[in-house]
C-alpha cells in the first residue's frame, strides 16, 4: 500500500476513533501524534504521486474520496491533541542572509473572530455567563495542520528597521483582522500549528521544537477550566521550524507568552500610539495619547486570545491603571466609575499612556490566571497532573455546582490577594489524609486534629487580613492628600493604633504554628500534629499589653473613621473605592477595623475544641488548659476597659451634637484624654406660675455640669442645646450634698432638711409632693437653679453622683488643695439675727486675731457686735467672753508692746493684753485702757520704715484724715513699764500716753483701707491706690494711671469697680479690685502678657495674699489664684463667708475667717486658712 493510502486510512481510523471511542491512554496519544506528525512531513510530495508521476493537490483527492476527506474536515486541518480548539495568533519571522537578523523582519497575523460588544456592567447574570459560553467555545476554528499545502499568504510581511522605521505598507494588527478572517474561508486557507511528540519531547533541547503548550484560563467568577479553552493551545515561548520545502527561506514561529505584563503593555502601548496618529478626540489637544475605555477594551480583545469572556478584558484595562507605576491614568471618569469602582466600555471615560512610565520601562509582572502549567509534561487536553492547581484538570460537576462554588467562596473568611485563587478543595485537615488511614483513625484523633487545623488555618486567615489592614489602608492613607495633612497623622495613629505590633506578633506565631505542621506532615503519611499548646502560650504572653491598647480602642476608632466619612467626602470615596477592590472580598473597612477584637474573642472557642479532644494524660493538656486560662483573662481585661472608652465614645457623641445659643460658646473641653461622664438623665424645671414643666437633660461630667434642652437634629439624631452656662465642679454647690467638703468632710449631709433661704422656704414648697434638687451656681455669672427628680431614689442618686464628682476631682487634684480649713471654733458663737437660733445670740462675729498668751499658749481674741471673746485657738470649750463692747468692727494685737487694740462704735481704745488674758495666773480686776481717738471709720497697725504704727482714718466730708500713732510705752508686760498701767490717783492727775502722734495726713478721696509697705503706706480709695511716703508726705503717687491706655479696662468700669488692696509681689505690685486683679511693676505699669489680668469667679469683698496666691473672699466661696498664671486653683465653698483677719506673721500669713456651720446652720463657723505649702516672702 502507498504511503498516501497508508496516511488517508489512518486518518479516517483515527477520526472515527474519536469520535466513538472513549479516550485512550496517554502512551497510545503520544503514538497517533508521532505517527500524524510524520505522515505531515511527507504530506507535501506524497510518495505515491510523486512515483506515479501524477501530482495531484488536495482538491483532486477530495474530489476522488468524499468520504474519507470532507471539505470542512479538510480545509480546518486536524490533529487530535488540539482538535476543536481555536486559532492562535503568533508571529513567523523569514530567515533570510546571515545579515539580516530575524529583529528586522517580522510577519504578524492576527486572527480574532468577530464578539458582541462590551457588557455595561460587571455583574455575573445568566446572559453574560451564557454569552462568555458562546465567545468562548462556539466562535472557534480548530488550527489546520501542517502537513495541508498552504495555497496562498495568511498575512502580510511588516519590515522594522533598527530604528523602528514603520513599513509603508504596513497594516497594523487591528486593519489585518478582516483580511485574515476572509481568508479562513476558502478550503485552500490553513494555518501553520504546533507539532511536538510527547514521546521526545523531555530529549529535546533544541530551539527548532516547541515548548509546553499553555493552561486553559482559569476565571476568578465563573471558574472556567476547560481543556477547550483558548487559552489550551497557547504554547511556552519558544520557537518552531516546520519542515518545508522552500530552497532558500524558512520560518521560524514565535508564540507570545500573554501572561508578562510588558509583553502585553508593549504591544498595547504601539496600538495606542497607532492609534492616536489617525484620528482626533477631545482631549487630544491636552494628551495626544488619549483613548476612551471602548478603545482601550478593543485594542486589548486584539491583543489576546480570542474567545474569551469580556470580563477578562476588563480586567486587563484595570491591570494597567494599577501598576505601579500606571501605564494608563484617567483624564475624565463617570461618576458610576468613581463609585463601583467598575470598568465599563462606556464612551465617557478618556484615558492616557502615561510617558514617564513609558520612559522609566514598561511595568513588569505575571497575570497569574494566563499562566501555563508548571509542569513540562502536562498538556492540555490531557486529565491534569499532581499540580495543585493545574489549569488542565478537568472540571467536576455541572456549572451550576461550579458557581455555587465560586459564591460560597466569595462569603468565606479567606483573606488577601490569595483569597483569588481559592479552589474548590475543602480546608478540613481529612481532606488532606489518605482515606485508609483517615479509616483507621479513631473519631476523638481526627476530631482533634480538625481541631488544631482550624487554628492553624484560621490563623493563616487573620494574618492576612491584617496585611490588607495594612497595604490597601494603613499605610496609603498616611499619604494620601484625602485627609488633611495637619492631622492626617493623628487620624490615622487614632485609627489604626498599635495594629503593626499584632501583625507582626501574629506573623511569628502562624509561621511556628505551619512550620510545625509541615515538620510533622514530614514525619508521617497521616501528618498528625502533635502538640501546638506550648507554640501558642510562649506568645499569649504578649496579648495582654497588644489587646488591652488595641481592643478598648475600636470604638473609638469606628467613630472617628465614621465622623471624617459624614464630614469629608473625599476620605468617603477613598474608603468606598479600597472597599471595592476584589482583595477586600466585599468586605467594608469596618471588617479589617474590628477584626483583632472577633479574633481575640474566637480564641477560647478554638482553644476549647483542641482541649476537649485532647486526652488528660496528653502532654499538650496542661499547656493548653493555661493557654484558655489566659485567653479568659485577656478578653476579661479587654472587656473591662472597653467599657470606660464606651463611656468616651459616649462624650464624644456628646460633643458633636452640643449646640449653643447664638453669640455663645463655652469650651467645655470634653475632648481631653481623660474626660469622664459620670452620669446624665433627665430632671424638669417648673416655671414661677406652675404653668408647665420643661424637661432638662442633664450631663455630669468629671469637671462640670452641663443642663441642656434635647432636640431631634435633621438626622433623626439627639442635639442638645445649652440651657443654662455650664457649671464647673469646684463652683457646683448642692444644698444637703455638697456642705462638708469645705471643711474635709465628703459626704451627703442629711442634717437639716429644709431649703436654707432668707424666705425660710422648704425644699416640698410650694410644690408639694415633688422631689427638689436645688443646684447652686457659684460666681458672678451663675445663679439658683431648682430641678425636680421623678422620685426619691433619682434624687438621691443625683446627689450621691455629685458627690463623688467632687470627691474624684479633689483627689485627682490634690497637688491644687494648697490651702485647707482649720477650725478655730465651730459652736462656740451662735447665728447672728440674720441666721436666727434658739440659743443665745452672740452677735455677728466680725474679726479675730492670734495671739501668744501669758503662759505660751496660742490665743485667739475674737470681736463680735457684742464685746470680745478669747480662748485657747482651736479649744472651743475654752472661749470666754471677756469684754463687753458694742458693735466690735476690728481688733489688733501689738506684740512687742502686748496691747490690743479694738475699734468699738468707732472709738480705737488701746487695752493692756495680759489684763484681758483668761489663762494669766495672777490677773487684776483692773484692765488698764486708753482711748486713741473717736469717730474712726477703720485702722490698722503695723511696721513701715522699722517704726511700729497705728495709723486710724476719719472721714470728713469727702475727704479721708489720717492720724499715725506710734508706741511709746514699751512692753506693758515689763515691770520697768508698770507707770503705764496704772490709773489716775486724783481728778487732776492724767495717766502717761502709751502713745504719740507721728504724722497726719490727708487725701482728698473716699478711702476704704490702708496697708503698710517696707518703707510706704498705700491708701485703698475710690481713685485707686494712694502711696505716701510718710518721711515726705508731698512725694504722693496715684496708681494706677487711668490716663495710660493700657489702663482703659478700669476707666471704662469707672464707679462699678472697687479697690481692695494692694500687695508686694516680689520685684512687681498685685492690685486687686472686686471684679479683676493685675499685677503692674515698680513704675505703675502694667505687665502685658496673657496671664497678667485675672478675673474673679465671684465679687469678693475683702482680699488676702500669701505668695504666690491671693485669696479672695466672696460671700458664698472662698476663690484662690495663682498670681503667675492667674489660673484658678482652689475654691472652698460655704455660706455668708467673710475674711475675718488678714496680717503677714513672722513666718507665715495669718489669715482667719467665718463662715455659717456647714451641718449646723444656728452656728458661726470660724476657721484660719492653713498653707498646704512652703510660703516665699
């Protein structure tokens, strides 16, 4: 039989053999393909034509035999190991000379078979999945052999110079498309193929046989994976020579590897530029190289392999606007673009090739999905190899398994980019064992072994996510211009915390976790895994610190990533464009926020399914027992400070939703660090006329008190709108609460019952039946403000939660309690007529002074509208009434001379101190005294210029007299000055003066006080602070001086202020009036800077001063400055509190005062404020 019949009857036996016959093996393959592969070597000059001298082509055998060749069969060529599957384009380079090198000459077919137009949307609909079927099997041309004669050209030749000169008669791959495509229907057409045998190929080295051919395209939704993909014939790079009959030239065949990004961006880069010389769209004038998407989807569907679904084109668009760098960037993007981050074949959006990127090289990767095989010996068609994820496996199930499948996925916690290539095999450890020996494992072991998989795998899963945590999110942002650079940092460290030291905690502890799981996999067919307790707890140990930062913190950082979204829209889009990106799997950024805290809390889960697998005599018990233990502690702790940031997140709700009253802000600083809400609900407030009830919501924080009114906002939202001014801790005052903490006590006082007013009315009137609470604002700009309670119990727990508030502030503020009061007599003097009282009424106690008595003990005399009173300081029981004066205004104690002096119905008397003191062993019934002068409005005594004095004011007219008077009698305590004390013998005799005058003087003002400098007197007047040089009374100095402008803030107050007193303040002076205070320095002066003015809280009404505090005295509170800062420091509250005594002692300031009995309201309360601190004179 000839050699052509030899070769027609095997082809019509292997035709009919595919077509009934199942598949062979492998080896029988492999022996049609060499036995097909020789016969088209010869098929070119038969043997049989050729002896008979009959040429004869393919048409005439046709023609002889119908049967055996149809035309179709024919004239589309066949070859079993790639039948029915479609063409491929590839270049075939002439060799020629040995001067000309294949780079110069190149001839490209392209054959892409006409498809519909690009979907509008990406969405995975039956329509589009039907119409990917038909682009992808149905439009095919199975390849023809190469052993068919090619009558006529395919394609055109296209020389390329060295320095890329275009041919003039070059058609570009776009314009060959249609020529080529008429072509494929005449039966003469064919197209050179690939022939390798599978028996030599792992012998052949050389470049003139094929590499492997390529995998079928593997799809991330519809999951195709089929040997009749296009992608099934696409062979490695390499190179091919057919053996052809042409004396002097041959081909070489080149087949593009589609898989290498700068393979296809090269290409993709010459059509764009092709393109853009033969024609003009709007944008071209500002990028030549402009294209539209439509454009950009066309060139790439020319550029690939045909048949493939329109999403694959998509994807590859995509491809090149993130790589990095671009190689394409947007001119103009539709707004559904922007928000579902999809690309569309949509005329609107105008791209560019990027020509930096162009410049610096094109991007370079692998798209893994066009990938062949990685094993040499795995061809498509065949059943798949060992490869765990070989692309020529065939698929299992129906379609609908198959996306059933792919949803199932989509849901699944797998994270990162490799969450793409997920495959159908299920993640369960048995999955992994040979079934005999998953058969001759006991259920407690495999359950255990599930068990320890899951944390392993699990694990793997949480790292990764916390990857993307970090590259799609933490680490853009911080330079990502959608946040404002001045506080882009500190959003992001809010947000993100300490999430970097998990990822690389979590990183160690799966790669232990997996290397020992591998070690063991080694160990054995079955891989069991022996212990994982001991790998886990040497990293628990870390969770604690890592959790307990991180975990309290979500909260806080969910509500600042949702603030900035409902405040910046382009921190909004950025956020919704991460979120659709395909590695977040759908998954909002909240997912990769909140997962360390689900991780946390799965931990005990995973833990406690390994241990109670795990039999009691196992090594791994006890580790793994301690591992649930410190989990449960972990996740406790964490719990427990997630409920204090709660309460923070709660404040910061608060703060966005205050709203105040127009021309009104407060700063009420509820954004500091460690700002607490203590409690808040609702209380009512009645008008005058019992009308109607307004509900106040009412916020306790731990600094202040907050009344507001609620509102629903346009958001359905609670707004809160500022009722009344806020009300800071230290000027809160709640009657029957809040009494004792002036004097230590911390403690709701439950003494009296009754509303302490002038009115005398009760806290059940007039509204009978209620529940008061009666809130007191302390300060010039506070007030009264009644509040009603639902019952008693909400009453009582407002009251206790004040309390508290105070006490928690005082304690965090003890460095501020600089001064505190020492009681000096607490029941000795009953209320004055003003407080009422059954007891007798001692008066109205209105100065004190300390003394040192006869036997050394400290003395207190104390002055009341009554007479004088001493005792021992601090003995209540030991006070006596010992001289009966009226109206008692002040008294003074003249130390070195052991006189008291004592201005009674404005007469100064001067008395022998010892003749008075309760405690001297021999004391006389006489008690020596001189009258000094009368009609004296004030005095004081003290030292100026080394001199003792007792300077008295009277008024005359509207003029101010003053008289200095100086001792001269010596210590009356000394026998040698005993004349002094004796009495007139006769009604001529007259006793020797314990005093001279020493100077008067004048000033032409009202006057208030005099207090004495080193070397000067300073006069307190209507017209400011007089200074008088008592050695040169004409060298007079005023102060300050209203006239400068930098005094315009007291002469605008005019008449409504009120000077008080003046103080050395080191090198400056402190002047203080009732309504501010300023320090000015030795030239009158005012110190200009922020904090050189301060303003008083109340309207104190006398002022003391021990550096470096001034102590002012309102009638509700005692307020304490720093006089450096002016920052207020200390508020000691009580009722009807006045200043009893103030003089600077020799060690310390002594400074005395009165106040109404905190818990016993029918008393006089007299105190000295005690120095928490060194005084610096």
């Amino acid at each position: 039989m000839s050699l052509f019949k030899i070769s027609v009857a095997f082809r019509m036996l292997r035709h009919q053999h595919n077509d009934n016959d199942p598949p062979g093996s492998p080896a029988l393959e492999a022996l049609y393909q060499d036995l097909d592969s020789f016969i088209n070597e010869l098929s070119e000059h038969p043997p049989d034509l050729l002896h008979n001298g009959r040429e004869q082509d393919m048409e005439s055998v046709l023609e002889q035999s119908p049967y055996l060749y149809s035309l179709e069969s024919l004239s589309t060529g066949y070859t079993p190991l790639i039948e029915s599957y479609s063409g491929r384009p590839f270049d075939i380079q002439p060799r020629q000379s040995a001067d000309i090198t294949p780079h110069q000459v190149a001839m490209t077919l392209s054959f892409f078979p006409a498809s519909k137009e690009v979907s509008e949307t990406d969405e995975d609909s039956e329509e589009d999945e039907q119409s990917d079927k038909e682009t992808l099997f149905a439009n095919t041309t199975p390849p023809i052999s190469p052993s068919l004669p090619v009558r006529k050209p395919l394609f055109k030749l296209s020389s390329v110079g060295n320095h890329g000169q275009k041919d003039p008669n070059h058609v570009p791959a776009i314009l060959q498309r249609r020529d080529f495509q008429g072509s494929l229907k005449s039966p003469q057409s064919g197209i050179i193929t690939l022939r390798s045998s599978s028996l030599n190929r792992q012998d052949s080295g050389s470049s003139t046989r094929s590499g492997g051919l390529s995998p079928s395209l593997r799809l991330q939704q519809r999951k195709i994976t089929s040997p009749t993909s296009p992608l099934a014939m696409h062979s490695r790079m390499g190179t091919y020579e057919p053996l052809l009959s042409a004396p002097q030239t041959s081909f070489q065949m080149f087949f593009p590897h589609y898989a290498l990004l700068s393979e296809l961006a090269e290409k993709f880069v010459a059509q764009v530029m092709y393109l853009s010389e033969r024609r003009k769209i709007a944008h071209s004038f500002q990028q030549p190289t402009s294209f539209t998407r439509a454009e950009a989807i066309e060139i790439i569907r020319h550029l690939l392999p045909t048949g493939l679904p329109n999403t694959l084109y998509r994807k590859m668009s995509r491809i090149f606007i993130h790589t990095t760098p671009p190689l394409i960037a947007a001119i103009v993007m539709p707004d559904i673009s922007v928000k579902r981050n999809t690309i569309y074949n949509s005329t609107p959006e105008v791209y560019y090739l990027v020509e930096e990127t162009i410049e610096q090289g094109m991007p370079q990767g692998i798209y893994t999905p066009l990938t062949p095989c990685y094993t040499n010996t795995c061809l498509p068609g065949q059943a798949g190899c060992y490869a765990y994820t070989c692309p020529n496996r065939e698929p299992i199930g129906t379609e609908k398994m198959k996306r059933a499948s792919a949803i199932k996925r989509q849901d699944s916690a797998a994270s990162s980019v490799a969450s793409l290539q997920e495959t159908t095999l299920s993640r369960t450890w048995s999955a992994t064992v040979p079934r005999e020996i998953l058969q001759n494992t006991p259920d407690s072991e495999i359950k255990r072994q599930e068990a320890i998989h899951e944390v392993i795998y699990t694990e793997e899963d949480y790292v990764r996510d916390l990857k993307l945590l970090d590259e799609l999110y933490a680490q853009p942002l911080r330079s990502d211009p959608c946040i404002d650079s001045e506080y882009r940092e500190a959003f992001c460290d809010n947000v993100f915390n300490n999430y970097i030291q998990l990822l690389e905690l979590h990183a160690k502890l799966y790669q232990e976790l997996r290397d020992y799981q591998c070690a063991c996999q080694a160990q054995g067919k079955g891989g069991f895994v022996g212990r994982v307790g001991d790998i886990i707890l040497r990293y628990l140990y870390q969770f604690m610190a890592l959790y307990t930062k991180y975990g309290p913190h979500v909260v806080l950082a969910e509500y600042a990533v949702k603030k900035e979204i409902n405040s910046n829209p382009l921190f909004q889009t950025y956020i919704q464009a991460k979120e659709r990106l395909a590695e977040c799997r759908k998954l909002p950024f909240r997912h990769f926020i909140i997962l360390p805290v689900t991780r946390l809390q799965r931990y005990p889960l995973l833990i406690s399914a390994i241990l109670k697998k795990t039999p009691d005599d196992h090594p791994d018990k006890h580790d793994l027992t301690l591992c649930s233990d410190l989990l449960k502690s972990v996740a406790n702790a964490m719990d427990e400070q997630t409920a204090a940031t709660k309460m923070t997140l709660r404040i910061y709700q608060i703060n966005d939703r205050i709203r105040y009253k127009t021309g009104e802000y407060h700063d009420l600083q509820l954004t500091d660090e460690k700002r607490q809400l203590l409690y808040e609900g609702t209380l009512t407030r009645r008008s005058h006329m019992v009308v109607e009830s307004t509900e106040i919501h009412v916020f306790l924080f731990d600094h202040l008190l907050l009344m507001t009114k609620e509102k629903k906002g346009n958001d359905s939202e609670e707004e809160y709108y500022i009722s009344k001014r806020p009300i800071p801790l230290e000027l809160l005052h709640v009657q029957e609460a809040t009494e004792g903490f002036s004097i230590g006590m911390r403690a709701i006082s439950t003494a009296h019952s009754s509303l302490a007013s002038t009115t005398g009315t009760t806290l059940s009137s007039p509204f009978g039946g209620q529940y008061p609470i009666l809130i007191h604002h302390l300060g010039r700009m506070g007030g009264d403000h009644l509040l009603y309670a639902g019952n008693t119990e909400i009453r009582i727990t407002w009251k206790e939660n004040i309390v508290l508030a105070k006490a928690q502030m005082e304690k965090a503020q003890m460095d501020r309690q600089v001064f505190e009061i020492r009681s000096l007599s607490d029941t000795s003097f009953t209320g004055s007529t003003v407080l009422g009282g059954g007891a007798p009424n001692h008066g109205k106690v209105t100065c004190s002074v300390p003394f040192l008595g006869v036997t050394g003990i400290r003395m207190i005399a104390v002055g009341t509208v009554s007479g004088i009173w001493m005792g021992i300081e601090g003995d209540t029981s030991s006070i006596r009434y010992i001289l009966p004066l009226p109206d008692v205004q002040q008294i003074a104690i003249l130390e070195e001379e052991h006189i008291l002096l004592a201005l009674a119905d404005k007469t100064l008397i001067a008395y022998s101190l010892d003749s008075l003191d309760p405690t001297a062993p021999h004391k006389s019934a006489e008690r020596p005294y001189q009258k000094l002068a009368q009609h004296i409005s004030y005095f004081n005594a003290g030292v100026c210029s080394n001199r003792t004095l007792v300077i008295a004011m009277k008024k005359r007219g509207m003029d101010s007299h003053f008289k200095a008077f100086e001792p001269i009698c010596g210590d009356l305590r000394n026998p040698h000055n005993a004349k002094y004390l004796t009495t007139k013998s006769s009604f001529f005799s007259k006793a020797p003066s314990w005093f001279k005058i020493y100077k008067e003087f004048y000033i032409g003002a009202d006057s208030f006080a005099i207090h004495f400098l080193k070397a000067r007197v300073v006069v307190v007047c209507a017209r400011g602070f007089e200074i008088i040089d008592l050695e040169q009374l004409s060298m007079n100095r005023n102060l300050p001086d209203i006239q400068h402008p930098s005094f315009a803030f007291v002469q605008q107050r005019g008449e409504d202020v009120k000077p008080l007193a003046m103080f050395r303040c080191k090198e400056h002076y402190l002047l203080c009036y009732d309504a501010f205070a300023f320090l000015v320095d030795s030239r009158g002066e005012l110190i200009e800077d922020s904090s050189s003015l301060i303003i008083w809280e109340g309207v104190p009404q006398a002022v003391a001063f021990c550096y470096p505090y001034v102590i002012a005295f309102d009638p509700r509170f005692i307020e304490v400055r720093n006089v450096v800062t002016g920052k207020l420091v200390q508020i000691l509250a009580g009722e009807h509190m006045r200043c009893l005594q103030f003089s600077n002692g020799t060690f310390t300031p002594i400074i005395h005062g009165c106040m109404a009995h905190p818990f016993k309201p029918d008393y006089q309360y007299i105190f000295q404020l005690q120095a928490n601190f060194e005084p610096i004179f």
